[in-house]
C-alpha cells in the first residue's frame, strides 16, 4: 500500500456555468473524464499547486478560490488525498498538456454522458452551488 500523497484539484467555471474537464492520459484513471489536478510540490501552497496543475494541464491561468471537499482515491499502489478548489480563469488559452490526452468546458448535460472519475459529478454540483457566491476581492 501506497504513502497517502496530498494533491489538489481544479473546479474552473466559465461564464456561461461549464466546467472544465480532461481525460487523463495516464494512470490512474486513464481515459476518465475529471477535472484538472495532481500532486503538490514539495514547498508549495495548495493554491499554487491548484494554479499550476491547471496550467500544465489545459495552459489556462486560474484565480483560486474557496475549498469545495477533500476527496480520497485509494488504489492498490496509490493513496491520494485531493484538496477540490473552485477556480476561475484570468488568462491563457485552453489546450490539453501534461498528462491530460483532452481538456473542455463542458455543461452539466455534457458532464452527464461522459465517463467520469467516481464521486465527480456530485463534487461539481457542490462547487456550482457555492460559485455563485464566491466574490473574491480582485473581481
């Protein structure tokens, strides 16, 4: 059995309510739908790990905002525990990278008809709910 690894994850909105989804391009999960996210660096801030795996993964700058849930994935050589903030695009421009094999926004009838990691969409209904009420100082 695996350490437990602390990762962070990206819930990003658009204007019109989509979220931004990949499909990872590796295990674990390979060919799943999910939202941006992996491993924090040694030294760095969950928020910066957030802004930076949405940047490697989709080429998008985020503002990151509220914590929505830590989730646990646990597999036979793997032991994650994901911290899901809401973020928000300021910049960049979207383009699947790193290990995700495709990265959109996508709507919640969208989301609905992919293959998506276990507990995903529950996740993302929890950050919808409390995006309407993020109002960060900078906006």
């Amino acid at each position: 059995m695996a350490r437990p690894t602390v990762a962070v994850g990206a819930i990003v909105f658009d204007d019109a309510g989509s979220v931004l989804v990949i499909r990872r391009g590796k295990p674990p999960g390979e060919g799943q739908w999910t939202v941006p996210g992996g491993h924090l660096e040694p030294g760095e801030t969950i928020a910066r790990g957030v802004a930076r795996e949405v940047a490697e993964e989709t080429g998008l700058v985020v503002e990151v905002g509220p914590l929505v849930e830590v989730v646990e994935r646990i597999g036979d050589d793997y032991h994650f525990i994901i911290h899901d903030h809401i973020a928000r695009v300021v910049g960049g421009e979207l383009c699947a990278a790193s290990d995700a094999s495709d990265a959109r926004f996508v709507t919640a009838d969208e989301l609905a008809q992919l293959h998506t990691t276990d507990g995903l969409v529950p996740v993302i209904d929890r950050a919808r709910a409390m995006y309407a009420a993020w109002s960060p100082i900078s906006r």
